[in-house]
C-alpha cells in the first residue's frame, strides 16, 4: 500500500473517531449540566477536593468506557495537571471538567474535553461547553470547527488595539512563577488594549481559534489545558510557541498563541 493511500485511510479513520469522541464528549457534558446550578459550599479542601473528584467521576463514568472501546490501544493520562511529554504512542488526554472549579462556584466557565495525541502530536480534539451547547473540534490538517462552521483566528495586525489573555495555570504554584505571571500581565497592560485573566486556559483558547481574542498565554501548564487549545488554535491558523517565540512543546515552561499578525509583538512583551 502506497504512503499516500495510508494516509488516506488514516485520515478517514481519524475523522470518524473525531465523529464518536464527538458523542461521547457530549454525553459527559449532559451529565454535568445536571449537577450544575447551586454553588458547593466546601470548609476545607478536604471537602473542595472530594467536590471536585465527584464532577471527575461523574463525567468519567460516560468518557473512559467510550473512548477506551474507540481505541483500545491507546494509553489514558490519569492526571489531567500533568506535564511535560507522553510516552510513544497513542494516549487520550482527557479534562472531565476543565474549569471544575467554576462549575462548583456556579459560574458558567467549564467545559468537557478529549484530546488523541498520538507521538506527542495531538490529532484531533472536541471541546464542548453544556451551558450553551457549543462543540469545538479540531482534526489535525481538517481546520477547526464550531458545530461544523469552520474557525478562523482574528487578522489583528497591532497589539495595541488587542483583546489578550491569560490563566492560571494551576493552584499553589511556586513563587517564580506566581511573580513571572504577575509581571507579564503588568506588561501586557502597557502594550495591549484589554487584558482577561480567568480560568480555564480551554475558553480563552477557542476564543482564539474563533477570532475573539488576539492572544492568549500561560507560564507552567499541563497537557490537558493547552493540548486542545493548541490543535484548535493552529488548525484555525494561528501560532503557538513559548512566550519567547521559540517552538512550543509540552516540555515547555510557556505558552503563547496567538493570530498571526500579533504573536511576535506579543512574545517581545512577554520577553521582557
């Protein structure tokens, strides 16, 4: 069989899995919607962090049996705030409930994600927000879509009349991080036109592939809130690297995507 129709074959395969993942995603996110509306009162983070596990669980139950009759082989990321690059193969990268603090809060910011990576190479990836019924996907080299209309990142060409933003990337990080944060928001303040700082990455990420926001970046992160972001944001035609510029990978200790126009002048502010 020749590479080409190979290729072929696995593109049709994959995009059929995107189909199922699809569903699947969904589903969990039906689950959620349910629990969602009252704020979780928590006293200690004992309490905060069965509440939290409780959401996992919940939309877990609906992904991990889906996903794994999909691809069998595949590996599972048991830790949705783990780093750094997988093993080789194929491995679902998985948020059950990406911004499950917010759900708890009763604020509207959360979503349900699946990501494939296969050699470290996210191939496709669904993102999907209960609360308004919106389904994000990306299939490596099929573009980026929100329920099927294809996304395009904005043509913003001047940061300084840009919408940027930025996450926190997980609760407790240590003190040079916490600092590198604090004065990179500082100096996009001087250079851009609005700054938005929220959690989760996710939705400031397919704002970018949308052409809402010109750019987002985040220090320190994990694979499972940048991963569906970057295939959404590359797919829709913008540029991921590190907050430097230099090639993004999930070894990296930043993250910045943004339209094309702007990610250079970006990098230079968050290089400072």
């Amino acid at each position: 069989m020749s590479e080409s129709l190979q290729a072929t074959e696995v593109a049709v395969s994959d995009a059929h899995l995107l189909e199922q993942t699809v569903i699947a995603v969904r589903e969990a996110g039906s689950v959620l919607r349910e629990r969602f509306g009252e704020v979780v009162v928590h006293q200690t983070r004992e309490e905060l962090m069965r509440a939290l596990a409780a959401n996992d669980d919940a939309a877990l139950d609906i992904l991990r049996p889906r996903l794994t009759e999909l691809r069998p082989a595949a590996g599972w990321v048991e830790d949705e705030l783990d780093g750094g690059a997988l093993p080789s193969g194929e491995w679902w990268v998985v948020d059950p409930a990406e911004g499950n603090v917010n759900h708890l809060h009763a604020l509207p910011d959360w979503a349900v994600t699946a990501t494939l990576v296969r050699e470290n190479q996210p191939v496709l990836t669904v993102v999907h927000l209960p609360l308004t019924g919106e389904t994000y996907t990306a299939l490596l080299g099929a573009g980026a879509h929100l329920d099927g209309r294809p996304l395009r990142v904005s043509p913003a060409a001047d940061l300084g009349l840009s919408v940027v933003a930025t996450s926190q990337a997980r609760p407790e990080e240590d003190e040079e991080v916490v600092r590198r944060v604090g004065s990179s928001i500082t100096a996009m303040l001087f250079d851009a036109l609005v700054v938005r700082t929220s959690v989760p990455a996710t939705l400031h990420l397919v704002n970018v592939a949308a052409g809402r926001i010109d750019a987002f970046w985040q220090f320190a992160g994990a694979r499972a809130d940048l991963l569906p972001g970057a295939l959404l944001v590359t797919e829709a035609g913008g540029r991921i690297s590190d907050a430097e510029g230099r090639p993004w990978t999930p070894r990296s200790d930043s993250f910045l995507a943004a339209a094309p126009g702007v990610h250079a002048q970006a990098a230079a502010t968050l290089s400072r």
